[in-house]
C-alpha cells in the first residue's frame, strides 16, 4: 500500500482517500537473525539491504476493481508456497491505514506492507537458500522476481 495524501489519526472509513495505489513487495526475512536474540527480535531479521523489494509498477486504487480481494501468489523455484486473497488477510487495508495514523504521521510515499498470506516458509521448515528464485503475483497489479543472494556475496552482484 502505498500512501498518497498523508495524515494522522485517519478513520477506517476515511483510509481508502489516503492510499495512492498498490503494488507488489515481497517481505523478506533472516531467520536466524530474528531468533538470535531473546525475546526474538523479528523487525531487526527484516532489515538487510534489498529485504523488502517492491514493484514493478505501482497500480492507482482506481484502476482495481476488487481492491479488498486481491489474488496473491508466491512461488520459490517454481514451486507454489502462497496462494491466497487480501480478502483473507487478519487486518484490512483500511485498518492498516488508521492504526498506524494513530501512532505516526503518514506522508506521501509512505508504503505500508499489509502482511503475507499463509504459507511462510519458517511455519513450513522451508528456508530461502542462495540461488532461490522467488516469484510474487498480485492479480491486477503485477509480478515481481527476485533471486536470493547471500549477503556475503552482495557486493559481488554489482560488479
């Protein structure tokens, strides 16, 4: 979700008029990493360069016809690992939106992960690996595909 008119305090009703558009994102996590410490500390494990990659387009919330019910599809090396609707998802978009305006200013460009669809690896015993190819649809808005590489071998890809 990205942010359009920004705001604080927006109501669910009113949540809609903020957002600017959607797009696809896939939310990367370093398992070990959450887990390391105690309690774990899951927002550090998402934090690595290129964890939360987003695009390729951004879709205007006018151009989608069910923008409550969106077809969400995440595949690793072909093999289908999520496979569900926003419809499903444990909060709206629009209570997003006014839960986090409650507890911070949003601007435009803000983005806004909405969560995953079941099907999460670490619930599964099922680890992104290098060279792992992960594939993300959002029906009406796009595709997205990306290969995992080691943070070790980061530096690397540019040259």
């Amino acid at each position: 979700v990205v942010i359009g008119r920004g705001g604080k305090d927006i109501s669910v009703a009113d949540a809609w008029d903020h957002v600017v558009g959607l797009t696809v994102s896939q939310d990367i996590s370093d398992r070990p990493t959450q887990f390391a410490a105690k309690p774990p500390h899951f927002d550090l494990g998402k934090s690595f360069d290129t964890f939360g990659p987003i695009g390729p387009v951004l879709v205007s919330v006018d151009e989608i016809a069910d923008r409550d019910n969106l077809r969400i599809v995440t595949m690793v090396n072909g093999e289908v690992r999520q496979d569900d609707t926003t419809a499903n998802l444990i909060f709206d978009v629009p209570t997003l939106v006014s839960y986090l305006s409650h507890i911070t200013t949003l601007v435009t460009g803000d983005i806004i992960f909405t969560g995953t669809p079941e099907g999460i690896g670490a619930a599964e015993g099922k680890f992104l690996a290098d060279g792992d190819v992960i594939t993300t649809t959002i029906d009406g808005i796009g595709t997205m595909t990306n290969r995992c590489v080691r943070v070790s071998d980061y530096a690397k890809v540019g040259t």
